[in-house]
C-alpha cells in the first residue's frame, strides 16, 4: 500500500479525532477497577471535548520540533519537560524531580521511580508516528527518546515503542494482526508489554467475550488497585482478588486491553471504543490510544459524526504551564491545526536522508546515558543506579564509539571536586577505531569519596581528539546514595 497526500490526511486527522474521542469517552471512569456499561458519552458535553492529558505532551513535542528541528534526543527533551510539564504525581512527578537533581534520561525515568511501567508514555505515541507515517523504525527512534524521560529502563517505555511501531505502519498497512507483529517486532520478546499483547490477541483467538478476555488479562498482568485506594476496585473484582498487585505496574495490563478492544472492535468504531471503556482500569489511556489507532487505520471518515459533533474539533490541554506558551496559543487549538502542523514537520523530515540506527541498537544505554557528537559517540554506564555512598567504590564504564570513518586517538580528562578520587587515572588516551576496523573501547572509571556529604555531586569528563580543535564534555551527576531506599 502507498500513502498519497489525500489519505495520509484523513488519517491523521483520524488519529486526533480518535485521539479526543476515546480521552473524552473514558475520562470518567479512569482507574477504576470495575466493568463499565458505556454505549456514548456519559457527561454533558457542549461541543468541547475534556481536557486531555494524553494529548497535551504531544502538543509539547510539536512546538519542541517546531522550535529545536528534527534532531530532538531526550536531552533536550528533558529540557522542555522541567519548563512545561505541570504534574508533580507518579512518573511524571518522579521524572521530573530526578531531571531537576540533575539526572538526565533514562536515569531520569528509572532511579527510585515506582511508575517506570505505567502509562503515561504510550499515551504520546502518535506524534512521533504522524512525522514518520510508514517508517516504523525511524519513528520508534523518536518514541524511545521520549519514554526513557519518565519511564527509563521499564516496561511504559516498550509500550510507548510498541505502540510508535504499530502506529507509523498503520500508515501503509491496515491489517491490524500483521501491525501487531510489527510493533511486537521492536521490543524485547519476553517483556511485560510483549506478554500482555500476547495474551490479548490469544483471548481472541480462543473467542473469548470481553469479559472473560478482561479477567484472563487481569489475572495475568494486572498491577495494584490504583494508589492503593480499595475503593476503586469493585465489590466483584475484590472476590477475584484482583484490588492485589505491583504498585505502578500498569502498562502491560493495559495495552493488552487496547489491543483486545481493536480486535475485538474491528471495523465498527462503537464497537471497539465502547468495549475498551467497559473492560475498565485506565480508560482514558486505553480508549485515546485505541481512538488513535482505528483513526490512522481507517481515516477520519470511518469515524461517525454522532461521536463528533459533542466534542467538536477543539483541544483541551489540562497539564501544561501555558503562561510561557503564549497563554497557550503557542499550542494548536483545533484538530485540524494540530494536523497541518504536524504535516509540515513530516515534510520537512520526509526531505531529509533518513537517520536511523539498526533495531538492535535501539535500547543500548538505558543503565546510563549517551552523548553523541560528530566525530565520536559516548556512553556512560551507571550500573545499578547513580548513587554515591560514603567509602564505596562507585564505577562508571565510558565506552567510546567513532562514528566516522577515521580512527582517531581521544584524550579523558576528568574535573572532579576535591573530596572524589579516582582510578585508574583522572586523565588517559584511548584509541578509536571506526566500526569497519574493530569493536567500540570501554574504559572503566571508579570514583570513591570517604564522606559524601552533598546531595547531588557532579563531575565533568572532557574528551578531545589529538591534533583536532573540538572539545567535547559529558556531564556526570551523582545523587547521595547513604540513605537507601527501596523502589520495587
């Protein structure tokens, strides 16, 4: 299948629709452990749809595209989040603490960080699909660089690429079974995500009715009663057991319901959008993701009107700070401006040779982060976390990459403040290869400090190439590690 100018059109404004359609229709019952009955909107509406939550991070991204260009990575990301992004609760909140102690993405979205496997991270998958319509690796690339933010090394973060994947071939490809594959394809086989996808697809298969389906996946892959409240789980679901589970461990559960309800939906938008309400948990999530899904798949005219005209073609942002964005007019204010503004980034990009790196690269580095400069690629290896403890060694493993086609000779030199030691040396030269003549150097670092007496300790690694004017610097940051805390 081809995409031409005219569908690629009515598809993306199938996916806002859909976007604002399913964040309306399940706002109500978000998080509530219970089987809904839901055939149409069950607020008043008055030709507004609900603030959206799931769409307002995306709506960030485009004017940090519009802003920065196409070359975003997570830092720069990170950047725009600390300014923007208003939640101080779950992954968002924790996220955002760790980036304002320093700590740049994946660390960011995985020390100390119950909710690294929740959803708020494949709700703002579109986006990077809608830049990258048919080229699935390309857009997970920009999806991974946006989930390591809030959900670092878990399981939100292969639902955000999950979904990218499935949602940038639905461009060219509407067989929903083989999108699956695809989007099955960039993740671990073997993660949370990868089961619960596997298991809701099985549901259908054996023609299991949604109810049934609803307790397989919840028996399976279900989290904890959200905060833990007993209230919102059901009198019903409480005899099953099922008010017990991971705190935060939400993603999986929920993508395998979105994938049911596309399954089980099929072409009948009511159908679908209506089921993946009633199945419950995170309804706003499941059934904007699904919207989106069924829009890019089928286009904006298999949409009913009876679902449009209540919520008209408005947006309603409900957690961004928008005093520093023109009082919010810096953001689209309708579908149709969101749309042509995202089609003006995918031209833009589309213009471009692409950029992308193999699908066994793409979660290299998540137990620390990369720095990529012209000449040479570095990453920096936390190991288990960034914690600094009195008298314990603390190791970082530095691994060069020369991305060039010259081999070059780099210098490390290491600033530190002056209660760090370090080993071997705070300055040595190392030999880089490029790929085709021999494998990337890794250099181990220990730094060691008999009394960690600040919260947050940083050091800067400078790395120049002999006989070459560049100067490059990573930032290093150390959070105090004496007191432990326990995250599961």
């Amino acid at each position: 299948m081809t995409l031409n100018e005219k569908d690629y059109r009515s598809k993306i404004r199938g996916c806002w629709m859909g976007k604002n359609i399913g964040g309306t229709l399940g706002a109500p019952m978000e998080f509530l452990r219970q089987v809904n009955n839901v055939s149409f909107y069950q607020q008043k509406l008055t030709g507004e749809p609900l603030p959206n939550d799931d769409l307002d991070i995306q709506l960030l991204w485009l004017v940090a595209l519009e802003e920065q260009g196409l070359d975003l990575n997570a830092q720069t990301l990170a950047d725009y989040w600390c300014l923007y992004v208003t939640p101080h609760w779950s992954e968002y909140g924790t996220a955002k603490a760790n980036m304002r102690s320093g700590l740049l993405p994946p660390l960011s979205g995985t020390y100390q960080n119950a909710y690294r496997h929740s959803c708020g991270a494949f709700i703002r998958s579109e986006i990077w699909a809608c830049i990258a319509p048919g080229q699935p690796r390309l857009a997970t690339q920009y999806a991974l660089q946006d989930a390591i933010l809030d959900h670092g090394h878990g399981e939100g973060t292969y639902g955000e690429v999950f979904c990218t994947a499935l949602e940038a071939a639905a461009f060219i490809n509407s067989d929903l079974r083989e999108l699956i594959k695809v989007g099955l394809s960039y993740i671990p086989a073997e993660c949370g995500i990868a089961r619960a996808v596997r298991c809701a697809v099985d549901c259908i298969d054996r023609k299991l009715d949604w109810r049934a389906a609803r307790d397989v996946i919840l028996e399976q892959h279900r989290g904890s009663t959200c905060l833990g409240d007993l209230k919102r789980t059901s009198l019903e679901d409480q005899a099953k057991g099922f008010h017990i589970g991971v705190q935060g461990y939400d993603a999986p559960s929920n993508i395998a319901i979105l994938v049911y309800g596309l399954l089980y939906g099929g072409d009948d938008f009511d159908r679908m959008i209506c089921t993946t309400v009633n199945i419950g948990e995170d309804t706003d999530c499941t059934a904007a993701t699904a919207g989106a899904i069924f829009g890019i798949i089928h286009g904006i005219g298999a949409i009913p009107e009876r679902w449009i005209k209540p919520i008209g073609h408005s947006i309603k942002t409900a957690c961004l700070n928008l005093g520093e964005l023109a009082l919010g007019q810096q953001l689209p204010q309708t579908i149709e401006e969101l749309s042509e503004r995202t089609e003006r980034v995918m031209r833009h990009l589309a213009s471009r040779p692409n950029r992308h790196r193999d699908n066994g690269e793409l979660y290299r580095g998540l137990t620390g982060n990369t720095f990529r400069f012209p000449f040479l690629t570095v990453d920096v290896d936390y190991g288990d976390d960034p914690g600094l403890r009195n008298g314990e060694p603390k190791t970082l493993r530095i691994t060069l990459r020369e991305p060039y086609k010259v081999q070059s000779n780099v210098s490390l030199h290491w600033y530190l403040p002056a209660e760090l030691t370090i080993q071997p040396a705070d300055t040595c030269l190392v030999q880089c290869l490029p790929a085709v003549l021999g494998p990337p150097v890794t250099v181990e670092f220990t730094l060691l400090a008999n009394r960690v007496d600040r919260a947050i300790t940083r050091a800067v690694l400078e790395l120049t190439v002999e006989g070459r004017p560049t100067v490059m610097t990573v930032p290093i940051t150390l959070l105090n590690g004496n007191v432990r805390t326990e995250v599961s």
